[in-house]
C-alpha cells in the first residue's frame, strides 16, 4: 500500500511540476494572467489522473493472487508521468532552452 501511495503521489508532483513550467512558457511568451483557470486545469487533470490511477489499484487488487506486485498501478503511474513529462518538454522547447 505504501508504494501504491507513493506512485499517486509521484504523479500529483509531476502535474504541479507541468504547471510550474507552463506558467514559465505563459510568461515568456506574454500570455501570462493571474487567473484560476490554470489551476481548475491541473486540478482537474489530476481528477481525472487520480481516478485512472484508482482503477489501477483495483485492478491490482484483483491481480494479487496472481501478481504480486501492483503491475496496473506502475504502468499507470508511470504514463502518467511519462504524459506530464512531454509536456514539461514541449514547454521547454517554447522557452528555447533545449
């Protein structure tokens, strides 16, 4: 359960950090406004993601007699980070750092 935890909040720390470098990308480009909409995205995102994510663990949950290590939970976990992390690089490509 500990490693399940620890993945859910893997990926809750790889959307903020999406959101950090796309309020980078905004401001660079001049499009930057201190709205709440950026934050209702992420938080919805993450809904979204962490619902997903729950599916996993169930899934898992069932697999455990078979499986035993959470196999759905990482390979969710993991595209979803993977997900975040293409955007992180999308944004860097806009502020021209790579």
């Amino acid at each position: 359960l500990l490693a399940v935890a620890i993945m859910a909040i893997l990926v809750v720390i790889a959307s903020l950090i999406d959101l950090s470098w796309g309020i980078r990308a905004s401001k660079k480009i001049g499009q930057f406004k201190t709205t709440s909409f950026g934050l209702r995205k992420t938080v919805s995102k993450d809904k979204v993601y962490l619902t997903l994510y729950f599916f996993a663990v169930m899934i898992d949950a069932c697999l455990s007699f078979f499986v035993p290590f959470p196999l759905a939970s990482i390979l969710m976990c993991a595209g979803e980070i993977i997900i975040e992390g293409v955007s992180v690089y999308e944004k860097m490509q806009q502020l021209k750092l790579l």
